[in-house]
C-alpha cells in the first residue's frame, strides 16, 4: 500500500467524478432533489442526551488499510441491526474502488430505516452534494486535509443550500483550526491519519479541548467490537 494512499484516492476520485458529470448532469439531480421530502435531522440525532453518546454505526465491507471485511456484506440487514439496536445515525461508505461501496446503497438503506445516514466519501465539488441528497443522504462528510479552506466553506455552504447536513473532519490542530474558522457545526475528530491509515485513539483527547462549547462532536476511527 502507498504511504500516501490518500492522494490516489483523490487523483481517482476527481476522475470518477467527472465520469459520473458526464453520465448524469447537475440540473437531472436538482430536478430530483426538488420532489424530495426534507433529511432527516443528523445534528439532532447526534446531541448529547441523558442516555449517554450518540452513536454512528457504519456500514462498510472494505478498506484500503484492511482489505475486504465483509465478503458476504448483507448492508441492508446490517444497517437494520444497527437501527434496532439503538444506533443514532448509520454512515454508508459508498467509494466504490477502495471501500467496495455503492452510492445506491443509500436509497436501498434508507428505505429499510428510520435514523439519519451519512453518506461516506471523499467530498470534492458541489456536484456531489446533489448526488448525496438525490441519492437519500441527509449528511455528507467533508474532510479538511483534502479542500483547500476556501473550498471547504464554500462546500459547507452548498450543503445547507441542497439540505445536507455536514461532519466536518480533521486529524489534527490546524485542520480542527480550519473546520472552526469555517462555522462547521458537527466536527470529526478522525484517529485514523489518513495518508498512513495509522490509528491512535489519543488524537481525540488531544484535540477534544480545543473545541468550544455548543458543538456537536464526533470521535472516528479505531473504535471495534
């Protein structure tokens, strides 16, 4: 595996991006996010309550760093255990070449239940936004270390405008520095360094006080069961 793995999932997904441009232009999926009832509330879902932390269960059947996980991944049955055993919010990896997603496993989820879902994957221009929506997302994750900050806000900002909510992730002081600067309200503390795919559970304690109050606050990576 590269050291770098996170820039050939960028430079692939800005190709898969513009295959996906070409297929399906902005005004289709505009035009079908228009007959859509409103998300679900994913800030909602995620605020602290007296039952203890909310909770993000993630569907994904693969990852750069571990191969295949779940060979026989039934995604629609597992996101149902997920939502009938208490999970707050489902995140639904749909990169197809690194993770094994799809993104119509999320109108196929969606279908099947009742909590907000996330859609997983490497956010890079406005376009996806619709898709995310027009494909049953009610948020996107939009990842610091790859937009330039300028872009982030604008992304940030799009996302409000289709009806997305948005986790924004850093790894580290100056990406959580970037994601406050630009108003993110749900942040991700991401333990996975993602151009080593290297984990440590200790980023988040590193982190967590630098965040004032009133944000939602989301630890990632390196949690198992």
């Amino acid at each position: 595996m590269p050291r770098n793995i996170l820039d050939d999932i960028v430079r692939d997904k800005r190709d898969e991006l513009r295959r996906r441009q070409q297929a399906t232009p902005l005004a289709s999926l505009e035009a079908r996010c228009r007959d859509l009832p409103p998300a679900r509330d994913f800030e909602e879902a995620l605020r602290p309550r007296a039952t203890g932390v909310g909770l993000i269960a993630e569907v994904k059947k693969a990852s750069p760093s571990r191969g295949t996980l779940a060979p026989t991944l039934d995604p629609v049955a597992l996101a149902t255990t997920y939502a009938r055993h208490g999970a707050d919010a489902i995140s639904v990896l749909t990169d197809e070449k690194y993770f094994h997603g799809h993104l119509d496993l999320l109108d196929a989820i969606r279908g099947a239940v009742p909590v907000p879902l996330l859609r997983k994957d490497f956010t890079l221009a406005e376009y996806q936004l619709w898709e995310s929506r027009a494909a049953g997302a009610d948020a996107v994750l939009l990842i610091v270390s790859i937009l330039e900050a300028s872009e982030l806000r604008d992304l940030l900002q799009a996302a409000k405008g289709v009806g997305l909510a948005a986790l924004v992730e850093c790894h580290t002081v100056g990406e959580l520095e970037t994601a406050l600067a630009v108003g993110a309200r749900v942040v991700g503390i991401n333990n996975r360094d993602l151009t080593t795919f290297n984990t440590r559970i200790e980023t988040t304690l590193e982190l967590l006080p630098r965040i004032p109050p009133g944000h939602i606050v989301v630890s990632e990576s390196g949690f198992f069961t």
